[in-house]
C-alpha cells in the first residue's frame, strides 16, 4: 500500500473575479484538467506553510491563508493523496503562470461544470455540501 501524500490547495477568492483555477499542462500527469493552486506538503512542513509556498512558486503571488474549507482523500493509479482545501486570498502581487499552467477566474456556480481534477472535483463538492466558501 503506497503512503499518503498529504496535498494543499487554495481556494482563491476575488471579490470582482471569482475563484482561480489552473489548466495542468498537457504533458503532465492529467494534463488538461482543471484543479485549484497548491502542492505537496515537505516533511516537517506546516499545511498554511507549505500552502503559501507553492502558492509563492506556481504563481508569484503571496496570499493569506485563511480557514479550512474542506479535507478529501483520493485514490490515485501513482498514490493516495489527502487534499486540504484553504479559502485564501492574495495579499500581494498579480499571479502569473510558473511552471506552465493556464490560469483562470471562473464563478463558484460555473466550477462544477469544468473538466476538475478527480480530487478537486470532490473537494469542490465537499465545500459546497459543507456549506459554500463561508460554511454552514
């Protein structure tokens, strides 16, 4: 049994412009789908930590972490992940693709009808079930 990979993803809001989403890059693992900003968590590394980091590397941009939107696990075929889900919002900077990726502001209504990520798709859906970005 392969060991769980623990994953952050930020749920960015934009009061004007919806929630961030990116577009892997075709070349990658589940190229061309869509799943919120975020990484793998480092060893010894705090979840919000990690979160700003990869955050700071994929987009270039520093954001507030802010409350716990939602925890899912996943299988899959390379491992098992355990992905938190962050509401966040940038503190500084416009983000700007790193490392290839398509970046979009997509309304919370129009998500659930975009081509996600497996595990994105259901942290999405346990957000919305747990109340919406502002919970219960």
């Amino acid at each position: 049994m392969k060991a769980m990979v623990e994953v952050v993803a930020a749920i960015i809001k934009d009061p004007e412009r919806g929630l961030l989403l990116c577009r892997r890059p075709p070349e990658k693992i589940r190229g061309g789908l869509w799943e919120f900003p975020g990484g793998k968590v480092e060893s010894g590394e705090d979840l919000k930590e990690a979160l700003s980091r990869e955050i700071r590397e994929e987009l270039g941009v520093e954001i507030n972490v802010g409350h716990l939107l939602g925890v899912v696990d996943h299988d899959y075929p390379e491992g098992r992940i355990r992905l938190f889900g962050f509401l966040s919002e940038i503190r500084q900077g416009t983000p700007r693709s790193l490392e290839g990726q398509k970046l979009s502001w997509v309304e919370p209504e129009e998500i659930s009808s975009l081509d996600l990520a497996p595990a994105d798709r259901r942290l999405w859906q346990a957000i919305v079930e747990n109340g919406g970005l502002y919970g219960p």
